[in-house]
C-alpha cells in the first residue's frame, strides 16, 4: 500500500494515525477495516480521495447474467481492491473441494465461460447450502455468474469455519444458516441448547472469524425481535427504527435472536439483515408466508413488515458489494395484513379460494409461543435503494403477477 503526501481524504489520516501508533498483531485487521471505511470515504467524495491501495482505485464489477431475481440498476461497487478483489488467481471452482466446501451446483459451462470472459471481482462463501434463504442465495449468484461456494463448516465450530475461508478465499462471507425449528419456531421453546448452539454461539463465532479475516458478513438475522407498543402503533405508520432496542422476548427463538443482535453491534464487520415474514414468487414452497396462510385453516388478520425475497435478496448482494455494515431494517417499506395477502391470491391465482380468521386469543391456543407482529421503518434501506417497491406493489410484481392464474387486469 502506499499513501500519496497532499492527501485529503478522513481515512487515509485515520490509516496514517494508525501507523504510526499500532505496530500489534491486530494490525492486519485493523487495517481492513481502514480500507473498509476508506471506500465509504471515497464513495461519498471520491475526488477528494488521494489513497491508492495496490494498482486500482475500484475493482470492476462481475458480469451480469440473466437472473430469475429482480436486475437492480447497475452502480460500480465501491468496495477497495483489498476487499473485493480476487485473492486467487482461479476463483471459480466447478468441483467439490479435497476439503468438503460445496461449490455451487451450476453447469461447468457457465462457470467456464464466467472465469474466462473477465476477471471475476467477487467470491462469496455462503452458509445455509440446505436452507430456504440460502438455496435461493446461491441459485441467485449462479444465475449471475458470481463465483460462490458454500460453507462445508458447522457455524459453531471455528476451526471448520476458519478451513472453509482457508480453501475458498472469499471477498464477502453470507451467513443464511441457523435453526428455525421444524415445523415451525414453536421448536426451539423445547430444544433450547441446540437453539443457542446454532443462532447464539454460531453466529458470533463466524463473525468473529470474519472479523478476524477481515471480511464482511451479511448476516440474514430477524426482525421479529419487535411487537407493537405504544408508541408504535397498529396503525400509525411509526414503525421501529434500526436503533431501537428488541422489545419481544415472547419466543425463546426471538429472545436469542435478539441477544445475538446486541453482541453483533460490537462487530464492525457485520450486515445485521431483519428478515421478517418472508415471501418469494414459489407459491409451492411450504416456508414461504403466503403458502403457509393460505393452507391454514384460520389465520390472524394483523398488518406486518414483510420480505419480498426476489426483490431483497439481489439487494442483500449489492449490499455486500458496497461493504455496507450495521443494522438494516430488511423489509419492503409499508404493512400488509393476512386478509389483503389473501385477498389479493384470491384474485391473482384462485377465485375460489376463502379462508376464515381467527382472533390473537383463539390464535394463542394452537401456539406454543407468542409470535410478533410490528411495522419496522424501511427509511434507510429506502435511501440506499432508492428503487424499494412498498410492500404491496412489490407482492403484486414479483409474486401475484408471474404466478397470475386469474383473468384480474
Ligand atoms: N424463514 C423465515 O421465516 C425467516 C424469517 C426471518 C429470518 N429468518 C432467518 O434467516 C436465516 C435463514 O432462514 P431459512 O428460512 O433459510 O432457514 P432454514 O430453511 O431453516 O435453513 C437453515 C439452514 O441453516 C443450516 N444450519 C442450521 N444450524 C446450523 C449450524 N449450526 N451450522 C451450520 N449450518 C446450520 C441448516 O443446515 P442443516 O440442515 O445442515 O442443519 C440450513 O441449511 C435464519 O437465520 C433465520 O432465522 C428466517
């Protein structure tokens, strides 16, 4: 690295403050986190940046392919060589690792023709290859042509973890693993230990070996760590901020996920991601929102923040390509109830589709635990994207829309 004299830029003092004070082991680290602070420096003024890391300013962006997610508007990533370059010379592997790493399931053409078109700026190491979220997150960079493996470690297990990283030498490490329960989160109120193992313990230990590593971790967390109160309101459009603090403990599973959230805040690495009740366009996947309701025989009617996963999941990408940290309320802007999902798949896909309601009483005698309903305040995902489509205009377009059975206009 080398730092031009005349520089202007705030973080290329903070790197030259930090020469000359900190010569420990941490120094590798600390410097990342430098240059992580030095892209965000250069975005918001980059002709006031006079740092040069290596050869180039910004590394280019990875070819985009035909994608069954939605294609946001295409901004360079801001993200310093140091972070998102390669550090391998081959970063796409189309075979299993000696090492167990999972690489991702596409055709080896694809992959060939990724490597060789261009220099490949990204490879993301993802977690939770079995699960809903992370399933979707790696058909997503396939389709994209983003190099990606998935994790082979336990989260739990750092020497695991700290192998994958070792063999797959990725820019950006997603986190879409954990224990949700089975059939539902019900579960965890009974399996306590295995909850804290995966969602407690877990997830720290990777962000602390990410952090260790210097690497940004977008961590696909939870916002039902909130329940309506008096001062957000049913009703009122007041929804949570990012710096509001967790006020539902009703679930053993929202009360862990809660805590991690808190301990996570001390990571400087970590994209706090809050998913909340999440929907994508396969109206045949059990896990997603609308499939549940609609198979229920009575349903709550509540106006909730929900998650357009074909619209949020490519921005989660964006998200690691910009190296964004810290807390984001991760849902369409708005609320929709129970009822105007379930009306809207009665016009979109069934006409005879009915369903009958129950109260949050009648709702609690199936239950086990509480469950949350809230608004979280989408303002900062909002100026970040811009592009966000409110909750309901984002259900009838990625969802009602490419799954229309109707005649409805
Ligand atoms: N689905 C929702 O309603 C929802 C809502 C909000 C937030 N989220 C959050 O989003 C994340 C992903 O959710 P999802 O619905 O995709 O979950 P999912 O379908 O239940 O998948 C969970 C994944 O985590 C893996 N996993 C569990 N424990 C692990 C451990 N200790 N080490 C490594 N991998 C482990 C599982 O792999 P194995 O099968 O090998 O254990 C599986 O691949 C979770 O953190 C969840 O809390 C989900």
């Amino acid at each position: 690295m080398s730092v031009r004299s005349g520089m202007s830029c705030a973080c290329a003092c903070r790197w030259m403050a930090f020469l000359s004070q900190n010569r420990d082991a941490d120094a590798q680290t600390n410097r990342r986190w430098i240059m992580v602070d030095h892209a965000r420096c250069c975005r918001a003024a980059p002709h006031r940046c006079s740092v040069t890391v290596g050869a180039a300013h910004a590394a280019p962006p990875p070819a985009r392919t035909s994608a069954p997610f939605s294609t946001l508007p295409s901004r360079p990533p801001t993200s310093h060589p140091d972070l998102a370059a390669p550090r391998r010379a081959t970063l796409f592997r189309a075979a299993s690792s000696g090492m167990g790493v999972a690489t991702n399931g596409s055709s080896s053409s694809t992959s060939e023709s990724a490597e060789t078109a261009q220099p490949q700026a990204y490879k993301f190491l993802i977690y939770g290859r079995t699960g809903w979220i992370g399933g979707l997150l790696g058909q997503l960079c396939a389709a994209r042509g983003i190099p990606f493996a998935y994790g082979a470690g336990r989260l739990e297990n750092r020497a695991q973890l700290e192998a994958d990283i070792d063999e797959v030498a990725p820019t950006h490490v997603f986190n879409a693993a954990g224990v949700t329960g089975r059939p539902n989160v019900d579960w965890c109120e009974t399996h306590r230990t295995e909850t804290i193992r995966a969602n407690v313990c877990g997830t720290l230990t990777l962000a602390d070996v990410c952090r260790a590593r210097g690497l940004v971790l977008i961590n696909y967390a939870t916002g039902c760590i909130f329940e309506y109160d008096a001062g957000h309101q049913l009703g009122t459009g007041i929804g949570f901020k990012e710096e509001d603090t967790p006020n539902f403990v009703g679930s053993f599973y929202s009360k862990t996920k809660a805590m991690v959230e808190e301990l996570l805040k001390n990571y400087e690495n970590v994209c706090t991601l809050r998913v909340r009740m999440p929907i994508s366009s396969d109206l045949s996947n059990p896990r997603n929102f609308i499939t549940k309701i609609a198979r229920y025989d009575k349903v709550v009617d509540i106006p909730n923040s929900m998650t357009i996963l074909d619209e949020l999941l490519p921005i989660s990408i964006e998200m690691a390509k910009r190296n964004l940290t810290g807390i984001w309320n991760f849902t369409n802007p708005g609320v929709v109830s129970h009822n105007e999902i379930l009306e809207m798949y009665r016009d979109y896909i069934d006409p005879n589709f009915s369903w009958k309601n129950f109260t949050l009483e009648e709702q609690a005698k199936v239950i086990v635990a509480p469950r949350s309903n809230n608004e979280l305040d989408c303002t900062k995902l909002k100026a970040e994207f811009p592009e966000l489509l409110s909750i309901k205009d984002s259900l009838v377009r990625y969802v009602f829309k490419p799954n229309q059975k109707t005649s409805k206009a």
